[in-house]
C-alpha cells in the first residue's frame, strides 16, 4: 500500500474552489484536498439529487447536515442523517447517493480502502 506522511495543517473548507459534477438529476458541489493515496471531500447536494451512476469505490461518508439514502443496486436503502456515517471498501457493494431536500457529506476515500 503506498501512502505519505502528511505534516498538521487545518483545512478552511471554505477557500478550496468548488467544482460541480451534474448527477442523474440534481447537482453536486465537491471542495477537494487530494494527498498521495488519499482524498477528502466536502460534498453537498442539491435537493433533488440522484447521482448518475452506481459506485463500487470504497468511501467513508460522513453526513454533516441533512439526509440521505445510501441505495445499494440490490435495491437495500440506507437512511443516514447528520451525525451517522457508513463505510465500504472497494469493490464490495454498488452503490448510489439520492437526497430529496439536500445534504452536506465529508467524504474520505483512498488507497486503504482497498
């Protein structure tokens, strides 16, 4: 497994440009720090969203404010709200993002995931 060794620093969220990734319907907004092996996200969807593909990227994904559902392919629904979180490694379950109201995600995925 590669990896680096990252120094202390903070992260004002609010200075990392925003880039937008269009789902299914609805928006996506992600602020990205990316390391060697390592990437950490804040995402906020819009209401409506419903992302444009099934994922089998491992994550850990934090919800820090609003609700969503985690909808596996196998059709298994997943409500999470601010304060829960879930996890999977690569490659172990397809997966998808759907918010009717809206929601804002840390989302932390890597190479120790795998």
């Amino acid at each position: 497994m590669s990896h680096s060794n990252i120094p202390f620093q903070s992260i004002d969220w609010s200075l990392i440009p925003k880039t937008e990734h269009l789902g299914e319907t609805g928006i996506a907004y992600w602020r990205t720090k990316q390391y060697k092996g390592l990437r950490i996200r804040i995402v906020e969807y819009s209401a409506g969203y419903i992302a444009d593909h099934w994922c089998q990227k491992g994550h850990i994904v934090h919800c820090l404010e609003g609700e969503f559902i985690s909808e596996l392919q196998d059709r298994e629904c997943f409500v999470l709200t601010a304060g829960m979180t879930y996890i999977v490694s690569d490659d172990l379950s397809s997966h998808r993002s759907v918010t009717k109201e809206g929601v804002k995600l840390m989302i932390i995925d890597g190479d120790f995931l795998k």
